[in-house]
C-alpha cells in the first residue's frame, strides 16, 4: 500500500508570487541553483507557473507551495497548496507624505 502512494504522488514545486492580477489566478516563479551543463559553475535558473488560487488567498511576495492538478487553461496547469510565508506589508503612512512635501497639500507656482 505504501508502494502504491509514493507511485501517484503529484510534483510540487514551492516559489514566490510575482503576479495576482488574475482573478483565482496567481504567477509563482520558481528559482533553483544548477550546474552549467559545460562550464560546471553553479548558475541560476527562475521559471514561471501560472497557478489556481481559488480563495485568492495568496499575495503579491508570499512563498507558496503549488501541486500539479488537471490543465484549467492553456497555461494553467498547477494549483496553490499552501502558503508558507506570508510577505511582509510595507506601507506609507498619510503624515509621512505629507511631511515629505508630497501629500496632498502641496502646491506649485
């Protein structure tokens, strides 16, 4: 029985999101370090997925782990299993713009 789950076990793959502008679609991109096939200098290699995100959890930043599922469209063949970390939110606050001469209040001549 155990022979028999390790058989149909689905790839997965663990990236950061890059794009949620899609609606229950997110773009993961998957980075790996590999051997160049002449030289043999360790090199870097980043490809993108589209994913299924059903509940539009997942945010721009988050490291997410994605599964292999059935095509949903010509390029989406993965969905979203969990998010591992959360991206941190940075944001500016109202009174920082406008202390920096940036808010609203400023004027020109």
């Amino acid at each position: 029985m155990a022979e028999n789950s390790q058989l149909h076990r689905k790839n997965e793959k663990i990236g950061e999101v890059v794009s949620t502008k899609m609606q229950k679609t997110i773009v993961v991109e998957v980075a790996r370090r590999v051997p160049h096939p002449t030289y043999k200098k360790i090199v870097g290699r980043r490809k993108k997925f589209y994913a299924h995100d059903e509940q539009q959890t997942a945010q721009v930043g988050d490291v997410v782990r994605i599964v292999e599922a059935r095509p949903m469209s010509r390029l989406k063949r993965w969905e979203l299993a969990e998010v591992i970390r959360r991206a941190a939110l940075v944001g500016i606050t109202d009174t920082e713009t406008s202390a920096a001469g940036r808010g609203p209040g400023r004027t020109t001549k």
